[in-house]
C-alpha cells in the first residue's frame, strides 16, 4: 500500500466537499420552489448565491495547490440530498414540509461544517495559509446559514408544523 500523508487526505477531501457544493448548488432551487414561506425561500435562495462563492474558493484552493478542480463522488451528501426530495413529496403542501426542508437542509449545513472545519485545520497544518484562510470564510458562512435556519425552524417552520389541523 502506499505511504498516504495529510497533504493526500486533504486533497481527496477537498474533492469531496468541491463535488458536495456543486450537488448543493443544484438541490438549493429545487428546495426554494417548495418552501412555503418567503423567508425559507429567500434563504435558500441566499445560501445558492454563497454557494456559487463556495465553489470559486474551493477553486482557488485547488489552484494553491496545483491541482485540477475535481469533485469526487460523495455519496453522504448524495444521500442527505435524496432524503431532502423525499420530504418535498412526501409533504408537499402540508404545515410540516418547512420544518422538513429546514431539517434537511440543517443536515447538508452540518455535512459542510464537519468538513470545512476540518479541511481548515489541516490547511493549518500543512502551512496552507491562504487555503486556511478560505477554508475558514466559507466554514463561516456554513454557520451562519445554520443558525438562520435554526432561526427560521424555531420561530416559525416547527411551530406551524405542530398547529392542528
């Protein structure tokens, strides 16, 4: 087996989460469509815009080191995503789908937040400051987007889901 380091483990997790942004960057309309609530939408709408930035910073990263901009089969957030359009037909129309779509999209935030964390840290460690720093604008902005929809969930998305009918 060959002697695998930190440098490799970083670039192969850098494809994963290049290829998790570019699937998110095509799941976050289809979400906007079927929230029910304008501020939902709007967020979904928001996030797609710093999406797109996510990508071009991943880019750069690649660019730092060297490398091609290649995505890699994720099949994580392959499945996080599949479990989001479960919940659009499965509850389409009704008062739960954007407790639903703000869970589902709370997993895929969770999914970017474990891996920018750590991509950022292990950009530390190999002396990657510029991509350190990258890392570390776009692990902020994952959090953001996370405490938004937490927002939205607790003041209006659950409690709505839990009105009886």
């Amino acid at each position: 087996m060959a002697h695998k380091v930190l440098d490799d483990l970083f670039h192969d997790t850098l494809k994963d989460i290049y290829y998790a942004e570019r699937q998110i960057l095509k799941a976050l309309p289809k979400m906007a469509r079927g929230a029910q609530s304008d501020r939902l939408r709007k967020a979904f709408e928001k996030h797609r815009e710093e999406t797109e930035i996510h990508v071009e910073r991943l880019q750069q990263v690649f660019e730092i080191l060297g490398k091609a901009a290649r995505g890699k089969t994720c099949p994580a957030i392959d499945g996080i995503i599949e479990e989001g359009e479960e919940v659009m037909a499965a509850f389409k129309g009704a008062p739960a789908l954007d407790a639903g779509l703000v869970a589902a999209a709370q997993a895929v935030e969770h999914y970017e937040i474990a891996r920018y964390g750590t991509l950022r840290q292990w950009a530390k460690q190999l002396g990657l400051k510029e991509a350190a720093t990258l890392l570390g604008q776009t692990l902020e902005e994952e959090s953001a987007t996370d405490e938004l929809l937490t927002e939205i969930a607790e003041s209006e998305a659950n409690r709505e889901a839990a009105e009886p009918a």
